[in-house]
C-alpha cells in the first residue's frame, strides 16, 4: 500500500508561497454556510476572468450530435441522449437532460465530450472521449467504494426531502440529480466555463466570481464539481493529482446529494475514506493554504497514537472533532475526524450512512424557523448542534463508542474490539 501523504518537494513550497497573494480574495467574505466549497484555495490562476467568447457551433455535431439530442457516451459507445429512454428512469434521465442543457453551449464552444455513468448517478464532462473512457473507470469505483462505505437509505416510495438555502428555500428530493463532474485541460477553459455559468445561472456571478481564482470548485447549487487537470503554479503529481481530486470531490457531492449537508468532520473525512480506498493516498485537503509538509501528515496515526496513549482515563470528545469550522483549516480537528471515520468504516460498518441519515432529518427540522402564526422563515447558518450529533452518535455506534475509538487510535491494527459480555439467565 502507498503512504498515505506523499512527499512533498521544496519546489513545491516555493511555488506554493509565490502564488498565495490571493488568499485575501478568498478570506474577504467568510465562508459559514453549510454548503460552501471545502476546496478554496489562494493560488490564484494566471488568466484573468472575461466573458466566454461567442457561441459558434462548427463542428458541435461531432462529439454534442443534435441539440436536442446529444451525443452521450455510455457503456462504452457514443449514443444519442434519445435512445437511452427504455435503459434510464425517466425522471434521472429528465434531469441528465437540464444538466447539459446547462452546459452544451460551452460543450459545443470548447469541444468536449458529454458521458454518463450507466445508472445515471455521474454525468463526466472531459476533453476527449479517449479520457472520458478512462475516467468512468475510475468514476464507478469511486461509486462502488462509497456505496459500500455511505450507503444511501432505500427511500423507494418515501417522500423525503432536505432544504438546503444554496438551492433556494424549497425542498429537494435526495438522490434525484446526477453529479456533475468536468475535468478542465487548461485554465483558459476554466476560466470560460465559470464565464458561461455566470451568464446562465441567476445567482451564479457570486460564487463563480470567489472560484475564478481557484483551480477548482465544488458547487452544490448546481450539482457540480470542477477542477483543473494541471493547474498553474501546481506540481503535477508531487502536490496535484487530477484523479484524486476526482474521487474525493465526487465522494463529497454523493454526500449531498443523498444526504443534504452535513457537518464537516463527517463530509470531509467519508471523502478521505474513499480517496485513500480507491488511490491508495490523499491528496486533498479542505481550506488547506500553506504548504502540505510530509512530517506532517504521515504523522496522523502516530500523532493520534501518541495522543490517546498520554490520555488513558479521558476518551476521544465530540467536539474533537464535530467543532471543526466550515471554511477553516485546523489540523488537530482534521486528524481526529479522519481517524474518528476510519474507526466507524472499519468497525462500525452502517454507521456513517446512519448518522448522514440523522443529520439530514435535523438540519431539515433546524433550517426553517416557524413564528406561531403559520409563517416561517429560513435559518441559512443553522449547524445541526454537538449535543444532537453525539446523541445519534451513540445509539447508532454504541455508548461505548468514544472509548472504543480511543483504544483504536492506540493501536491502530493491532486492535481488537472488547467481547461483550453475555448477560446471565436467571433462574
């Protein structure tokens, strides 16, 4: 197995501290909101924001087929949107199709080929049919890794829904919009592809506007997650891999997408989760804006080790690791929710979904305040609070849960789950 944190060059901290001047665009408006991008970062790319240029659709046929039914690749072979009628429920493959109509234009500008998963879940948006190929490989492990980690709920007639202020106030049905995902070959195309979103989308001139200066975003208000394969100022390969940030930046998306938003410890680390189960390392690292020393971060199992180990009567606390703050980097936070989820997936299995689960059902009831009156109104900034999370923590993990998980950041692998003991009959 690879190291979990991969060296990090001295070339990479020069780069890394020339291009961060930036970091005063990102911190000038806070981010507090339970469905702010986790991938801000400071080093700003070297092309200047500007409108896309005029729509032209020469040679759009080629890789887009017609307007109103585009060419998709799925399963393996280019086949029109149309034809997939009888293959994918009606309403996901209704909204495959606003999810392209939202981007043909700069698909049929800039070249670029549309796929989809074959259950619909992903549409991939790459530069050639030949790496769309190659991605949806690496896409469906990232799905089958996380439905075996984070499992959504059977909801088969159920009408449940979460609220979440970055779509608007109304209620939104769980696992009913594909996932978008567009790896970007340059940051000319980064930088036109925010133009395009900007000009369509009503409430988008904000956000793309704080991303334009990032190699990537994750945007829940339209279901999407973009990033540069080779970002200026980046190491490819020794601080930046394309891949990984496709594995987490989609694990984090499923999340929502299933779950509606969730406190950060429990997001972020499940991505982590996935990431290092799938590519065998880590890569991405939330609101991380210095440099990523290797001493560092392959110290995150001795360093928890080392901790618990000095601490035999008082266990792992919840706001360990729940007080982890959105838009905030805080590395003792970051290490105990990565070990914390690591405890849950290895041996608490059903656990994350469950709790993902009763998040959701708490931040719907949370987000809208009620006046007595009939009327109510929305609470953007509302957290599902520590008291609550550690509530369902321990009847879904066990009330034994804090002090299981310390004696596993003891020994890691050498550790073994305490029997439990077998209450006697009486007689």
């Amino acid at each position: 197995m690879k190291p979990l944190f991969p060296l990090r060059t001295a070339a990479s901290l020069v780069a890394l501290t020339v291009l961060a001047a930036p970091l005063a665009v990102a911190l000038a408006n806070p981010v507090a909101s339970p469905f702010a991008s986790p991938f801000a970062s400071p080093f700003a790319s070297p092309f200047v924001w500007a409108p896309p240029a005029p729509f032209s659709s020469a040679g759009a046929a080629l890789r887009t087929g017609t307007t109103d039914s585009p060419l998709v690749l799925w399963k393996g072979k280019l086949t029109p949107l149309a034809s997939l009628d009888d293959d994918v429920k009606p309403e996901h493959l209704e909204a495959v199709r606003v999810q392209i109509d939202r981007y043909a234009p700069w698909i049929q500008e800039n070249g670029y080929q549309i796929a989809l998963t074959d259950d619909a879940r992903v549409l991939l948006i790459t530069s050639s049919e030949k790496l769309a190929k190659d991605r949806l490989k690496l896409v469906g492990k990232t799905l089958e890794t996380f439905d075996k980690i984070i499992p959504a709920p059977d909801r088969s007639g159920s009408e449940e829904t979460f609220r979440d202020g970055a779509w608007g106030v109304r209620e939104h049905v769980p696992d009913a919009e594909p996932v978008v995902l567009i790896e970007l070959d340059s940051g000319e195309h980064y930088q036109s592809l925010l133009g395009s979103l900007a000009k369509s989308e009503p409430r988008a001139q904000t956000w793309t506007s704080i991303h334009a200066s990032q190699p990537g975003f994750d945007e829940v208000s339209v279901m999407a997650a973009a990033w540069q394969s080779a970002p200026a100022g980046f190491e490819v390969g020794d601080v930046w891999r394309s891949e990984n940030e496709l594995v987490n930046r989609l694990s984090r998306m499923l999340m929502y997408r299933s779950f509606g938003p969730q406190p950060v410890w429990l997001s972020q680390a499940s991505a982590w989760a996935v990431e290092q189960d799938v590519m065998d390392d880590i890569y991405c690292f939330p609101y991380r804006h210095e440099f990523v020393s290797v001493t560092e971060h392959t110290g995150w199992e001795s360093r928890l080790s080392n901790e618990f180990k000095k601490r035999q009567a008082k266990p792992l606390q919840i706001d360990e690791f729940a007080d982890w703050d959105r838009g905030v980097w805080d590395l003792d936070h970051a290490a105990c929710s990565w070990g914390f989820v690591q405890f849950l997936v290895k041996h608490k299995p059903g656990s994350l979904s469950a709790l993902a689960e009763a998040n959701r059902i708490a931040y719907k009831a949370g987000f809208t305040v009620e006046d007595g009156d009939g009327n109510w109104s929305t609470n953007p900034a509302f957290e599902v609070p520590q008291e609550t999370q550690l509530s369902a923590l321990l009847e879904i993990a066990g009330e034994d849960v804090m002090d299981e998980a310390s004696e596993y950041f003891r020994s890691w692998k050498r550790y073994k789950p305490a029997k439990k003991k077998s209450a006697r009959r009486k007689r």
